[in-house]
C-alpha cells in the first residue's frame, strides 16, 4: 500500500461516508481512482484533503465530496450512458466510469480537454470520450443520456441538456450565479420534476470555447 493509498481511503471514510454516502459502488470508485495524478504536481500533497484544488486555467478539480453527491443524486446501476459538463481534470469523469457504461465529458478550454483525455486514456479509462467544445449545446450526436452531470454552474438549465435526456433520466447541476444551489431534475412522462438541494460553489459554466 502505498502512501496514497492510505490518504485515499482516509478520504473516503472521513469526507464521503462519514456524510451519509453509503453506496459500496460510489465507496469503491473513489477508492480506486487516484487524485493526485489529477491535480498539478505542486498541489499533489493536498491531493486528498477535503477542497477543491487549481488545475490552472482560473479553473479547479471539485472537492470530492460533491462528486460523490452528485454521482448519488445520479443514482447510477452501471449500464447507463452518461454526458458530463466540464471535464477540467477528467477526475470525476473517472469517477463516473467505474459507475456507468459510456461517459461522455465535454470541456471548452482546449488545453484541459486534451490533457484529461490523454491522462485517462494512459490509465486505461477506455469507456470515457472527452470533447472539446461548449456543452451548453450538451452533445446532441450522442444523446439520448440516462444521467447528464454538470462540473461548472450555468445561471439557469440549458434546455438542450434537458432535452437530451432519455425517459427516467436525471439532470444534477448546481445552478445560479453568486447563489448557486444543486438540483435535480428527472424526466417523467408529464414532463420535469425537479428538486432543489443545499448551497454550492462551482465555477461558471461559459458560454463558447477556446
Ligand atoms: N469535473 C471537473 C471539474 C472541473 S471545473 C474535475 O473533476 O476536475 C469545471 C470545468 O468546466 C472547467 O474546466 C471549465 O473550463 C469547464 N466549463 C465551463 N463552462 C463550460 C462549457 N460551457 N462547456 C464545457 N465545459 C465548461
């Protein structure tokens, strides 16, 4: 075992179950992904404590209890086709394929899309396809998705991401711009039910990319 090893599952009991997530699924996924090969070099000692961290770019790796919250609210078995919303690191993109099927991740800063795709591909995530482009668009050539995840915080839900959605899927997005609040919506035959969760602090999704 190495010393990471040992942070991470430190992680794993003090951040994420010691808060009620309790699915061995999403336990094992953090468990096995290692984030300080996600973060730069110089942050890599913080790679396991309970923040968000610079990736550069003015852009951060989420902290990992909120992916964990996110991927529960996602309620994923395994055989779902799932869009991510800004890929930055690919971390949580990693999270997520040992929780479903085909994760699609899409970036709009260009250095970032090719370094998580590159970094994944090398640790074998073969069932990620990161893509560079503007995610407000979602990515209507690979839709319909049974989970759409956003990394970064729009003022109000792009419909188009609503409208990618497959019958029973679920949206989870922290949403609003100085007070941004996580929700969830899913998509029933008479329409959205959404719900909305506590206080959140993500980066602004942006418009277009570079
Ligand atoms: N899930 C990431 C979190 C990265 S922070 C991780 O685990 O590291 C959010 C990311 O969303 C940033 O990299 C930012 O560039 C990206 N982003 C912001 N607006 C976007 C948009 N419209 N389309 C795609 N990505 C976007």
């Amino acid at each position: 075992m190495d010393g990471y090893e040992a942070r991470r599952r430190e992680m794993v009991e003090t951040q994420i179950a010691a808060r009620g997530i309790d699915d061995p699924r999403i336990l094992s996924a953090f468990l096995r992904v290692p984030r300080h090969l996600f973060v730069p070099a110089s942050e890599r000692v913080y790679a396991y404590s309970d923040q968000p961290l610079p990736i550069g770019h003015g852009q951060t790796i989420s902290q990992p209890y909120i992916v964990a919250e996110m991927c529960a609210l996602a309620r994923l078995e395994g055989g779902e086709r799932v869009l991510e919303v800004g890929t930055g690191s690919g971390y949580a993109a990693a999270i997520l394929s040992h929780l479903a099927a085909e994760i699609y991740s899409v970036e709009r800063i260009g250095v970032l899309a090719e370094h998580a795709a590159k970094l994944l591909r090398d640790q074998g995530y073969e069932n990620v396809q990161v893509l560079h482009g503007d995610g407000y668009r979602g990515l209507p050539e690979h839709a319909a998705f049974d989970a759409v995840i956003l990394s970064a915080a729009p003022p109000e839900v792009p419909s188009p991401l609503l409208e990618q959605l497959s019958p029973g899927g679920r949206l989870i997005a922290p949403v609003g711009r100085e007070n941004q609040y996580l929700q969830v919506y899913r998509k029933t035959e008479k329409g959205f039910q959404r719900r909305i969760y506590g206080a959140v602090r993500f980066v602004e999704m942006k418009h277009g990319f570079s």
